[in-house]
C-alpha cells in the first residue's frame, strides 16, 4: 500500500515536468513555424501583417518552386535507390568473416561521421576542372575537358554522386545490423537443399529484410529530402539553379530575402510531404 | 552466409573498387594539405613532393584557432545541457508510463524530420530580439533543440531494459527515486551514456546550416569556415584542405571507437 502511493508521488513529480520541457521544446518551433507561415513577415521591417494562405500561394504557384521540386524529385530518388543499392551490396560482402574485416567497417563508416560541409568541399575539390585528381586529371585522360560543376546535367549527377558517397555507409551499417540478425541455420538449410547464392538472395534474404529495407529506405528519404550542406558547399544551387533542391530554395527565401513568411510556408509544405511519404511507406512495409 | 566461387570474386572486387571510391578523396585532401599552393596546381598531380605543413600553421596562427574553439565550446556545452536535462527525463519516461507518453518516440524525433530552414526560424528570431546572433550561445540553443530529444530517446530505450528489481531493493531501504538513479542506473547505463555523448559531439561539430543561419563571424564553427571558404571565388587549396582535415578529425578517432553504436544513433535508435 505505502510502496504504490509512493509511487504514485514519483509519478507526477518526475513525469509532469519531463512532460512539459519535451512538449515545450518539440512543439514551439512547429506552432512558431506554422503562426510564421501565415505572416507576410520579413525579417528585417518591424511590421508584419496577417497572409492567410498567401504565403503558400505564393510559395507553391512560383516557377522556382516547380523547378526546385523536380531537382529535388530526382536528387532524392537517385541518393535513396544508389545508397540503398551500394549499402545491400556491401552489408552482404561484409557479412562474411575475414581478417580485418572490422577496420574496414571502420573505415568505410568515415565519409558518413565526416561533417557535411567538409564532404562537400572534398568532392568540389576532387572535380575541379584546374586542380581535381579527377576533373583535372582522370577526366581530360578520358577526354572529358568541361567543367563538372559548371554544368546543370552534370552538377546535379555530381552532388548525387557525393550524397551517395557520404550517406551509404549509414545503409551498409543498417543492412549489415539486419542481416546478422537472420539464423545462419536458414542459410545452411538452403545450401544443403543446393540453392545458389542468387537464390537465397530472392528467396531469403531479401523477403527477411523487408523491414529492415523498409525502414533504410523511410530514414534515408527523410535525409535525402532535407539535404542542404552537400550541396550547399558543393555548388551553392548552380550553376543557375540546377542543383537548388527545396532546402536551399528555403534557406534562400527566409536568409537571402529574408522572407520569412514564405520560408515558413515552404517548411510546412515539405513537413506535410515528409509525413505522407513515411507514414506511407510505414503502412507499406507494416512496420 | 558463405560467398562462393563467382560470388565470391565479385564480393571482393566490388570491395576494393568501393574501398577505392571511398577513401581516395579523402586521402587525396590529406595530401593536398601537405602541398603548397603551386604544388596543388601541377598536373598531372605528382604523389612524391617535399611536404610542408605551412598550410596547418596558417589554420592556427591565423586566426582560425578560435573557430575550432568554438566548435568544441558548442559541442562540449551541449554534451552536458543535453545529459542534464535528457537523463532525468529518459528515466521518468521509461519508469513511469502514462497513456500520454506512450507514443513520444515519434513526437520526440518529428524536429530532425522537418527541414532545417523552418526550425531555425522561430530560434534566428529569439536570437536576433536577445541579441545573440553571431555567438555560440545561438548555435548551443539550436543544437539542443535536435540534441535534447534525441539524447531523451536514446536513453529511454536502454533504461527500459534495465530490470526494475535492481531499484527496487534500494527504494525499499528508503532511497529516494532521485538517488537510485543516480547511484544506481547512471552507473549501469554509462555505455549508453557515452555513446549518446559521442552522438551529440559529432553532430554539433558537424551541424552546418543553424550555424551558418546564426552566425557570421565571431560565433563561427567550423563548418561554417569550410562553407565560406569553400563557396568563395579566391582558393587557397592547401589551406583549405588543411581546414577541412583538421575537421575531420573526430570522425577519424570515432569510426574506430564506436561504430558498432553508431548505427543505433544514427538510425534514431531504431535498430539496435
């Protein structure tokens, strides 16, 4: 009887305040966002006035937006399907045992713990058409004299090139965390009954990570859709605007014109498509 | 699963070829900060030449000291604001249950899922009415915003699976709730405790975008100076390769150190 009064006590004296510093935190940038959005607000004038909607009218009716959606469209695409791709492959090689395969875990895991901006400037530096060991070098071997980044095809192609570079390790470490989860006895059974490897692959390994996969695929389109420091670093959004995704149409809008009405509204809108995609893929997968 | 025969070389070839593509840039960095900038320009590069580290003493001799300062200042300060405030709260979310707080774990995380451009807003207006923009104290608020709920979450999952009898003892022998976590689940969850440390330090130190949006000069981290310099039309290769090997550093120490946790903090403690 003492004990669960006791308990009952603890309760609110631990919970309530852990409860309100939580929803403080989490919620005030989301109801300041969303009171924002619906503002004709910029930043550096003191008077601000009620938009209604006309921030996301604004917003979503402009070519830039368009634009900027299709970039995103294909970056996003591109760096889920190649880091997913090249993450599988190398969870299943490094499924195996063998000497030193710890180290090069380790070393593979570098270009994901790196910071973004430093990733970045690795991969403009190494395409640079002047001093880059590939622009510079490998490249005019091949022929190839243009600029990487100074062309809209070929930049986006590079900072997807770089996203992948920086953001599969991230895919090889959760598929690996998956695969070692699956009984090795289900893999002898197979052999035994003569399955080749490209066999377990479809018929077991594959049909037993689909959570796992599922999950990589929600994490990384997250990710993917809210990248900015690569390419920021890479190409700032250039040449022209061929590499601006959303997020740096927003940084644009709300830290270059201090818009930050628009920006908000820009937010949200990606918020709302964040959700509907996950809870999407969530229900997909049945996680 | 055993790779055999044809599999097998593909496994090893595709390997090498990645291990290839993914450590070349960044040792090709670490030679050009070596070089001096006429060095940098010979093409084709040449691997042996005589190494100067007169790029890394333009980094600290010039001024560029006091950016990695702040960086480790943010990143530090945030450690232990995030520990104070997370592991109380990780422990009374994991102990006491309530219909409220069943499905915090989405609603915890839901900041690191929304673009970083809306987040910053309401903390870039806060900073500029305190007057703060431009000092780590804008960038500390920023990342803690991310780095609280995360720390909360994380810890929360590894407190669940400590059995509640090892408390029980001591609240019968009339412990307080605050003494048996401190004497005795922080010294049971100190490998989660680090890992969640390590988590926090490396985001902080490689945050870009509220740091970039917050400061501009005095406050500065080091991924801000890496973005400048590198957006800037002027290039001093080797200094700038020197600054970004520099900030590279921890990633070096901690892909060794804890990448088996790392998955579970990267992956917002979904998979373990």
């Amino acid at each position: 009887m003492r004990k669960t009064s006791l308990h009952e006590r603890d309760k609110y004296r631990f919970l309530v305040p852990t409860v309100l510093v939580c929803a403080l935190l989490v919620s005030f940038p989301f109801v300041y966002m969303l009171y924002t959005s619906t503002q004709y607000w910029i930043a550096l004038r003191p008077e601000r006035s009620f938009a209604g909607v006309g921030n996301y009218r604004s917003v979503l009716l402009s070519t830039e937006f368009r634009q900027s959606l299709l970039t995103t469209v294909v970056f996003v695409i591109a760096s889920v399907i190649g880091s997913i791709v090249l993450g599988f492959a190398l969870a299943l090689v490094l499924n195996e045992k063998f000497r030193g395969r710890n180290v090069i875990r380790a070393l593979l895991t570098i270009p994901a713990i790196i910071p973004p901006a430093a990733a970045g400037f690795t991969w403009k530096f190494l395409l640079n058409r002047d001093v880059g060991l590939i622009g510079g070098f490998f490249l005019p071997l091949l022929g190839v004299k243009r600029a990487l980044l100074g062309d809209p095809g070929w930049a986006l192609f590079s900072v997807i090139l770089a996203d992948v570079w920086c953001q599969t390790p991230l895919m090889f470490l959760i598929l690996l965390a998956g695969l070692q989860a699956i009984p090795v006895e289900l893999f002898d059974a197979a052999r035994i009954d003569g399955a080749g490897f490209g066999q377990v692959l479809v018929r077991i390994i594959i049909p037993l990570l689909k959570r796992v996969l599922g999950l990589a695929v929600i994490i990384r389109f997250i990710f993917a859709f809210t990248t900015f420091d690569v390419i920021f670093t890479m190409t700032g959004g250039g040449p022209g605007i061929a590499t601006q995704t959303l997020p740096l149409l927003g940084w644009k809008t709300g830290f270059l014109y201090y818009d930050l009405g628009q920006a908000a509204a820009l937010a949200v809108v990606m918020l709302l498509i964040t959700v509907f995609f996950s809870s999407t893929l969530v229900r997909m997968v049945k996680l | 699963m055993k790779l055999e025969g044809r599999w097998r070389l593909f496994g090893i070839a595709f390997l090498m070829i990645y291990l290839l593509f993914s450590l070349v840039p960044i040792v090709w960095v670490i030679i050009s900060s070596f070089k001096t900038h006429y060095q940098t320009l010979i093409m084709p590069p040449k691997l042996f030449f005589k190494p100067t580290i007169t790029a890394y003493k333009n980094v600290f001799l010039g001024g560029m000291g006091k950016v990695f300062l702040n960086s480790t200042k943010v990143a530090v300060i945030d450690i232990f604001a995030a520990m104070i405030f997370g592991i109380p709260a990780a422990y009374s979310l994991a102990r006491f249950k309530s219909k409220v707080t069943e499905n915090i774990g989405f609603w915890l995380l839901s900041l690191r899922m929304a673009p970083a451009f809306g987040v910053v807003i309401p903390v870039y207006i806060l900073m500029r009415r305190f007057h703060l923009l431009d000092t780590t104290v804008a960038v500390n608020a920023a990342h803690l915003l991310i780095n609280i709920p995360f720390a909360v979450w994380l810890l929360k999952s590894y407190i669940e699976e400590i059995p509640v009898e090892i408390e029980e003892s001591a609240l019968v022998d009339g412990a307080t709730r605050f003494q048996t976590l401190i004497h005795i689940i922080l010294p049971v969850s100190m490998p989660m405790v680090v890992t969640v440390a390590i988590l926090i330090f490396i985001f902080s130190w490689n945050e870009l975008f509220f740091a970039f949006v917050l400061t501009s000069s005095e406050g500065m981290t080091v991924p801000v100076l890496v973005a400048s310099l590198a957006g800037s039309m002027t290039f001093n290769w080797p200094l700038l390769c020197a600054i970004s090997v520099c900030s590279m550093v921890p990633a070096f120490v901690f892909a060794f150190v804890v990448q088996r946790h790392i998955v579970r903090g990267l992956t917002l403690g979904a998979i373990r």
